[in-house]
C-alpha cells in the first residue's frame, strides 16, 4: 500500500477524522477550503503532529500514537510543494533545487539532476533568482527543488491555486509527465473537480474534516453526490479514448472510445493518442430512441447499470455503453416517465460543449 | 590645525577596541536571545525583555553603578570571575568593553528580533521537509534571511559603544591608556584650560569614525539584501 492514513485531529473549533488508503499514481484530495485537505498532508509531511494518527507510507510507519513513533520531519522523505511555491529567496535556482542533497547519503541519491531538470523544462533558468521567475517557473522550480530530495512521496498542496488558466494549461502536462514516468507517487491536494478529472488515478472526497468517498478516480468521478454544488456540475465519467481520425472539412477531431466515437473541436494531438475525456453528467440527455433530427453530433448506446440514489429532484444514471462507463444526471420525474430503471437500453446525447479541453488530459499507461 | 597627540591616539585606539570587543562579544548572547525573545513561549519572557530593555531607559550612571557592584572586585560576580578565571573588569579595559556591550545590548537585540519577525516561517518548514535537521535550517536558511538585522545591530552596537559615557565612566572611571575611551577624553579636555583643541580634535575623529561606520553598515546591508531579496 502506497499510502494509509487515519487521522483524528481537533484544531480549534475543527475536527477531522479521516482515514483512506490508496495505490494510486496520483491519489487526489478534493473537498471544499476547510475540509481538512491542507490538515491531512501536513501531518503526512510532519509539519502538524495530529492528536492520533496512524500514517504508513511506501509499508514505514511515519507516525502511530499508539505505539509514540513519530519520525522527524526532515527523516520522512516526503516531498512538498507548497501553494506559494516557497522558494529560498536568498539561493539562485539551482541551489535551490540541490537544496535537498546536501541532505541526503550519497547512497540514496536516485533522482538525476539532468533528468528532473529537462523533465520539468527549467535548464534555462538555472542562474536566476527566485523573484524573477513568473509564477509557473516558480512552481516547476518547487516541483524539482521536492523531486531531487529524493522523498517517497510527494505532496502538493494546490500548486497550482495561485495560477492562471494559460499558467495552469503549461504546467499540466509536467504534472502528467511525473505521474507517469516519475516513478514517486503523489498526492494532490486540489479543488477543481476539471483538474482531479485530467490528473488523478485514485480520488478522496473530504467534507467537513470526514472522508465521504474514495476509490478510483473513475469510480467517484461517477457520482454527483459525493461533490458539493460547484464541483457538482464538473462531475462525470471518465473514459478513455483515441484520436482515430481528424475530420479537416469542418475543423472536427473523432476520438474512438469502447462506447463509440465522439466528434470534438478540432484538437492538436496526432492520430492514435490516447486521451481521457471527462463526460459531464448534467451535459447528458437520455432518449429511450434513437435520436433523429437532432443538432448534437454525439450519441452513445448503452443500458442502465444501476440508478443511484435519488437527492432532491436530481438522480444519477449510471450506464455502461459499449464497456465504458457514461453518467447522466436527470431529474426524478424523466426517470418515472421514462420508466428508467436497469438493464433498460437507452442513448446518451451529449452536447459537444462537454469536451472542454482542460478535462482532456493525455493518459498514462496505467490509469483509471 | 596639528594632528593628535600621541595621548590622543591612544584614546581613538582604545575606543576603537573597545567597541570592536563589545559588539563582537554581544553579537552571539544577542542572536540568542532575540530569538528566545521573538519565538520562546516560555515563563519569564516578559521579564526578560523588560530586563534586556533597561539599560536603554535607565540612567547610564546606575547602569555604572550596578556593575560597579556587581562586577567590581568585590562585587559577587566580579569576585567570582577574579578567582575562577582571572577575568578582571574593574578598572580595566575590559570593564569599559563590558559596559558599553551592556548599553547597546537592547539595540542589537531589537534589530535581530526585527529581521526575525519577518522571516517567513514556512521557508524553515520548507527546509525541513527537504531533509534539512533545525540546527541546519537555522544556518542555511534562518541566518542568511535575517543577516541584514544582524549588521544593522552590529553597527548599531559599535556606534553606541563609541559614544559611551556614564556607564564606562562610572564603572572603570577615565584612566589614560586603559579606560579613557574618547567621550571621556573629551570630557578630560574639556575639565583643564587650554584643553578646547584636543576637544575639538577627538570630536572630529568621533565624528568619522561615526559616518565611516554608518557608510559601511549601509554598504553592506544593501549588498546583503540584494543578495537575499533580489
């Protein structure tokens, strides 16, 4: 087990008491500010000592009251980048990022310097100063500063929170990059159901300093319930495809999925990449026929695996088209008119606008 | 107007050694106990502060006295220094060494307890996730980060200590040669006719020796953040 945490902790007017475990390449927490996120990882890193805790990174035991082991945390080995990027003023950039060797046996040094720099695209800002670097720099900078300390683990705390869109789209892709070929497992401290959507394996969902939900990504992407108001309009299924063709005539890519084929605006990436697409479930219609005359270019057939359970007008039909998994959010009344209930074949139209590109994230070769 | 006196020099040289010493000795119990000052939680802080403070609002006269007391040869703790050791500060250089640590101890630790406030505690908790040990992070990250505090003391220390008057005075008396540091050979020459050129010529050289050591701490202050903020 990668990592397994149980924490109970009082901090003030705030309790939290989670516990999860996950095996993921990138296991994401979610939950809204005060939900106890920024709380969980500073007791895994050290920098809060909970009341009773149970911490196992990588099968060592970094804390457990129970028997008073609480391993310091400069010998924890746990990575960090922080929201603010916390860079040391007073050193040039690669100082920074050899900060963490001056701490560590010769013996156990594995990450390459070379390798991390070119892999976080930052050999051209090796003399500069912290100060002059733009935000994105800044937090590349932090990632490698956390990645050349050779840590088992690596924790980041929303780094990319302070950012804007465009900054945010130009670090996605490192982020990709060191969940699939960086070898360290992580942690992602986020908010933003759109980035947990292109970046996580495995997800916890925290509300009010309490686990809700955990699993694969996939898994609890699926289901709107575990996801207060503004993340609940992000969530959906998460399905892998491939670019199969790109349509020139009207500025359209197709991607193939196991459920079908799904026309978007025109993307960048060649032909057979592999891409994760997000499927919103407010942006699904259900027809229980085959549409006709109908403006979307969309449509998935399918069946309906399971209703979950209803929550004000709204439902959750969970469908299995072709294999992959498809998430519609309806109201209660179509699913009685319709007479939706399991085992039911039925087409999901989606509106193309559901492709919105920052859900569209380059897969590893082990997700979801 | 002629140059010193060969008395004269000796005074500006003992001056100058004196107020070298005493910034130099208080500058470690000085980071110490800023940072106990700024970051200890413990019982007794707000005495101590109180403590450090008094020689700043306290007549230089009594602060005199009480090491007249305390350290003199027969004081308790000067008795104790003679024997032990064969540290003797009555009368000596090093007593006027030790007083004008004393009055400009609350300048030194103000400044330092200043640039510590401002250091922002999550570089040290970034430090130490990154395997770095507190006396570590304290050395490579804390100390560079408020070394601009710790020149702003050290030259606020000196230039206190080249002005020092009551206390030394009151403490080692003015002996020529070995405590007579250049307020008080201003103040001899001020005492006897005749004495208004040596006055003037001391309070020149006090004067840059003073501009000469603000000069240098801004100098190196400047090069200093530029180094830790650029």
């Amino acid at each position: 087990m990668i990592l397994d945490v149980s924490i109970e902790h009082e901090q003030g007017a705030f309790a939290l008491q989670a516990s999860f475990q996950s095996n993921g390449k990138l296991t994401a927490l979610f939950g809204p500010s005060g939900s106890g996120k920024t709380t969980i990882v500073n007791a895994v890193s050290g920098l809060v000592q909970p009341d009773h805790a149970r911490i196992v990174v990588q099968d060592r035991v970094l804390v457990d009251t129970t028997k008073n082991i609480v391993v310091p945390k400069h010998r924890r080995r746990i990575g960090y980048v922080f929201q603010e990027g916390r860079l040391f003023p007073h050193l040039n950039v690669r100082h920074n990022l050899l900060f963490g060797r001056w701490f560590t046996q010769k013996g156990e040094r594995t990450a390459s310097f070379d390798h991390v720099v070119d892999l976080l695209g930052i050999g051209h800002l090796l003399d500069r100063r912290p100060s002059t670097l733009s935000g994105g720099e800044k937090q590349r900078v932090a990632i490698g500063r956390a990645l050349l300390a050779d840590p088992q683990l690596l924790l980041m705390d929303e780094p990319l929170a302070s950012l804007d869109e465009a900054r945010k789209a130009e670090i996605y892709p490192y982020l990709e990059r060191l969940r699939d070929e960086g070898g360290i497992p992580i942690v992602l401290v986020s908010h933003s159901v759109a980035e947990i959507a292109r970046l996580a394996t495995s997800v916890v969902v925290l509300s009010e300093g309490r686990v809700i939900a955990s699993g694969s990504a996939a898994e609890v992407l699926r289901h709107t319930s575990f996801f207060a108001l503004e993340g609940r309009a992000e969530v959906g299924a998460l399905i892998e495809a491939q670019v199969s063709r790109h349509d020139e005539a009207y500025d359209l890519t197709v991607l193939q999925a196991r459920a079908g084929t799904l026309s978007i605006p025109r993307l960048p990436h060649p032909i057979g990449t592999s891409l994760r697409v997000r499927l919103r479930a407010r942006d699904i219609i259900l027809s229980l026929k085959a549409p006709e005359g109908l403006s979307a270019l969309n449509v998935l057939p399918g069946f309906i695996s399971s209703i979950d359970e209803a929550e004000g007008s709204s439902v959750d039909v969970q469908l299995d088209c072709g294999g992959d998994p498809v998430v519609a959010r309806v109201t209660r009344k179509s699913v009685e008119e319709l007479g939706l209930k399991p085992g039911l074949a039925v087409h999901a139209i989606i509106k193309s606008i559901a492709f919105d590109p920052e859900a569209l994230g380059v897969t590893g070769r082990e997700n979801m | 107007m002629e140059g010193l006196s060969p008395e004269e020099w000796t005074a500006v040289r003992l001056s100058l050694k004196v107020a070298s010493v005493a910034m130099a000795a208080s500058l470690i119990p000085g980071i110490a106990i800023a940072f106990l000052l700024e970051r200890g939680r413990f019982w007794g802080r707000q005495a101590l502060d109180v403590l450090v403070h008094l020689p700043l609002v306290l007549p230089p006269v009594v602060v005199g006295w009480f090491l007249l007391i305390g350290f003199g040869r027969r004081g308790p703790v000067g008795a104790f220094l003679a024997e032990q050791f064969g540290i003797v500060f009555s009368f000596r250089w090093t007593g006027a060494a030790l007083a004008c640590a004393i009055m400009g101890f609350p300048l030194l630790v103000r400044a330092i307890r200043l640039s510590i406030a401002a250091v922002d505690r999550k570089l040290e908790d970034a430090a130490s996730t990154l395997g770095a040990h507190p006396v570590w992070v304290f050395g490579v990250v804390t100390l560079p980060l408020i070394l601009p505090g710790i020149i702003a003391g050290m030259v606020l220390s000196f230039a206190k200590a080249m002005g020092e008057f009551g206390a030394t005075i009151t403490f080692v008396s003015s002996i020529p040669g070995e405590t007579q540091t250049i307020p008080s050979a201003i103040y001899a020459y001020t005492q006897v006719p005749g004495g208004e050129g040596g006055a003037m010529r001391l309070t020149l050289v006090s004067i840059v020796i003073s501009i000469a050591a603000l000069w240098l701490s801004e100098w190196l202050a400047r090069r200093v953040r530029r180094r830790v903020h650029a």
